[in-house]
C-alpha cells in the first residue's frame, strides 16, 4: 500500500462539540479550513466519554475495553487526586504510531494523552507533579524526551502559568509550530484543552467558551502558516477533531454517600475508607459500579438501595449491568454502570449528602466542582463531536453523515501506508484518494 502523505498532523481541540461547527465555520481560519475539506459533523464518542479513553481509542481504533483504558484516572482510596492513565503501558494494544515508529518515522507528540514513556521520539507527554514531593518539570522530563522538551521549554516555558488555560494551550502552540518547522515530522499530534478547561469552568454556551473557540481559530492559522513557509503544506494532510462534546449541570450525585449510609463502605475515626463491599468510581456523566469479589448477595442489595434511591430521585437514566457495559465498550470488570440523567454528574466522596447543587463559588476553587462536564453516553441527545480533514490524500467536499472515534486509526494508518488488524473501527475509505 503506498503512502498518501508526507506529513500528517493531528490537532485534538478537547471538548469540540457537533454544536459548535456553525460558529466555528465563521471564524477566518476555520472557515477557510473547512471550505473543500472532507468533515463530518456527527461523530459518537466512546463510553465513558472522557479524554483518555477517547484519545486512547483515536490512536488504537478500538473501544475502552479492547484497549484498556476505562477511564481518565484510577481507582485509588482516599486520595482527592488519583494518578491518571498517563503512560504508555497502560494501553493493552497496538496503537497506528507505534506501528509507524517501526517503519521508520519521525513522530512528534504535545501533550497527547496516555504517551508518557512511549518510543515518541519528540515527546512532551501530557502528565503533572500529583504529589506533594514531585516536580513538574521533573516529572516531564522522566516521562517523555529530555532534550526536546527542555529545549521547548528554554524557549517558550516563559508562556506557561502551569495547568491554566490559555497560558498552556499558547505554549503547546509555540512549541508545536517550532517542532513542525524544525523537525518536519511524518507525524505530528497535539492535544489542546484551552476549550474543555473554560466550559467546565464557565459553562457549555459561555461567552468565556466562545472565546476559547477563537483562540483554536488563531492556533490553527498559525498551524496552517507555519506548514506554508516551511514548505510543508502542499504535502501535508490536516486532522482536526474533538474527542467528545459536554454538558452544563448543576448537581452532583455522591453514590459512596448512599453505600456507606446503607453498611457497604466502612471509614475509619479519620474519615477514610478502611474497608468496602461495594464502591464507586466516577467517569463524571457516567460511573462505574465495583463489588468486591462480585458477591452475588452484595451484588443483589446494591441494585435494591439503586433502585430505591433513583425511584425518590429520578436522577439515574440507566443501571447497565457489566455484560451491558461491555456491549457499549466500557469496562466489563464492571458490575454496574450508572448514567447520570443531564443536569447530574457523579462523583466519589463518601463524606457529602447524596445529592448536593453546585455553588457556583466552588467552582475553580474546588477540585471537580464544574459547571459543564462530560463522561456520558456518546448517544445522548446533541452530544456528538466533529472530524475535519483537508490536505494530502484527503478528497474534497466528501461530508459524512456519522462516525465513530474508533473509526480515525485505520484512516490515519491507510494515509502512511499501512493497514491496522484486529480492530473495532473502519477506514474511512471515502474521503482518501
């Protein structure tokens, strides 16, 4: 199979929504794009619908089962910040860049999730200090390619104010544009989360949101000019996409509150979990169910006290068992999976009452405390997010109706020259010459 381009560069704006195509077609740099690219406005995320599992599934064609990572961060107790599914080796399969390092290519990765320690070899993998005793740029430079990245940050770590946003997605794009003129890739990805930061700070439909979207435009012009006057862009293929969309909600179901009320989570005189039948774990929109040694009887009384929660609440759209849960992709070591109805989220403090509306003083204050979030069943209504591709080895003008996420890694391999096996998604044969 012979290769459609010579440079392909993928550009991730986390949170873009199927909502915001119509505003974003009016900004300069993204109408420009969009004019004779291949797009498709309705693309179904994964399940949860969270950025790990989601940028996992982009870069291995498979769903969160089939690849390993369920979820953004791991199950850890009592800790308000558990690690997140930062490195490589969390991923259980083949991912389209591996296969392409083994063939010799050049790959360049900013801040795409779950790289940490992989063979990239121009890596700043997106991972931070999550313990007192630890060093961001430390913890950086373990994790992804030492020279590169203090080179990167000699040059442009003046522009960053650690995680906040637009400070670091500004960064990520001096950082971007400098490596694309001066290393010339075969494969650039980069994930920028100035939009997803700002709508969960201010909301889905925010001034502050659309804001956001035209900081992406400015970022993507710059993309585009550097690619021209690097003599790149007549053979180079463009991808942007979102990796899912979100919604606003103004209250939080604490499920671990309800287990310990009903004797299936014990804490200690401190306050923390000493032992557990039944726990947890949130995906924000959606959450996971884990009984310990899947104890038929536990297994029994916490759909009961579900049940009797929900029938007084009505806040819980579904109850999926594990087979159900794997069925959409999800984790089948699962025994249950909740859907939070829109307007809620889940998360895993025990020490909260079950239901509790948002002040909206905590938010940005208060770890997890947001006013627009995600996680939830790709299928929910309006929840759908975009694909755009315009370049080398892209047809014109090719719109497609819906996707999927796991659809984008057999399409990027067929641009290099290579084909994925044992996948769950397709190429998207029809918009590649």
């Amino acid at each position: 199979m012979s290769r459609k381009t010579k440079h392909l560069i993928i550009v991730s704006f986390d949170g873009l929504s199927t909502l915001d195509f119509d505003y974003i077609n009016k900004l300069p740099n993204f109408k420009d794009f969009i004019k004779d690219s291949s797009y498709c406005k309705n693309v179904y995320s994964v399940y949860p619908s969270l950025t790990y599992p989601a940028h996992t599934s982009i870069v291995t064609g498979k769903y969160p089962n089939n690849h390993g990572v369920i979820n953004n961060t791991f199950l850890q107790l009592n800790t308000t910040s558990p690690d997140w599914y930062w490195h490589r080796k969390s991923i259980k399969s083949e991912t389209f860049y591996d296969i392409a390092i083994q063939k010799g290519m050049k790959v360049a990765a900013l801040l795409w999730p779950v790289t940490a320690k992989s063979k990239i070899q121009y890596n700043m993998p997106e991972i931070f200090a999550n313990r007192k005793w630890e060093n961001q740029i430390t913890v950086s430079l373990l994790n992804g390619s030492p020279i590169y990245q203090l080179s990167m940050n000699f040059k442009y770590g003046n522009i960053r104010k650690g995680k906040s946003q637009p400070e670091l997605d500004n960064f990520t794009s001096s950082c971007l544009n400098y490596t694309l003129e001066n290393k010339k890739p075969d494969i650039t990805m980069v994930h920028f989360t100035d939009l997803d930061t700002i709508r969960h700070n201010f909301g889905f439909y925010s001034k502050e949101a659309k804001d956001a979207l035209k900081r992406h435009d400015d970022r993507l012009g710059k993309i585009i000019n550097t690619l021209k006057k690097s003599n790149m862009y007549d053979e180079s293929t463009i991808i942007l996409l979102g990796d899912h969309s979100s919604l606003n909600e103004d209250k939080i179901i604490y499920i671990n509150k309800l287990f310990k009320d009903n004797g299936l989570i014990e804490v200690n005189n401190t306050g923390n979990i000493n032992s557990w039948k039944a726990i947890l774990k949130n995906c924000d929109g959606s959450a996971y169910i884990y009984i310990n040694n899947n104890d038929i009887a536990v297994k029994k009384k916490v759909l009961n006290v579900l049940n009797q929660f929900n029938d007084k609440y009505n806040c819980i759209e579904d109850i999926f068992s594990s087979s159900q849960a794997k069925e959409l992709g999800a984790d089948e070591n699962c025994s249950f999976m909740l859907e939070a109805k829109k307007g809620y989220y889940f998360l895993d403090n025990h020490d909260r009452n079950v239901i509790e509306y948002i002040d909206k003083n905590d938010v940005g204050q208060v770890p997890h405390i947001t006013l627009s979030t995600h996680g939830y069943s790709p299928f929910k209504e309006n929840y759908t997010t975009v694909f755009m591709a315009k370049g080398k080895g892209i047809k014109k003008n090719v719109i497609l109706e819906k996707m999927n996420l796991i659809d984008y890694a057999n399409t990027f391999s067929k641009l290099l020259g290579f084909e994925m096996e044992n996948i769950d998604g397709r190429a998207l044969d029809e918009i590649i010459n």
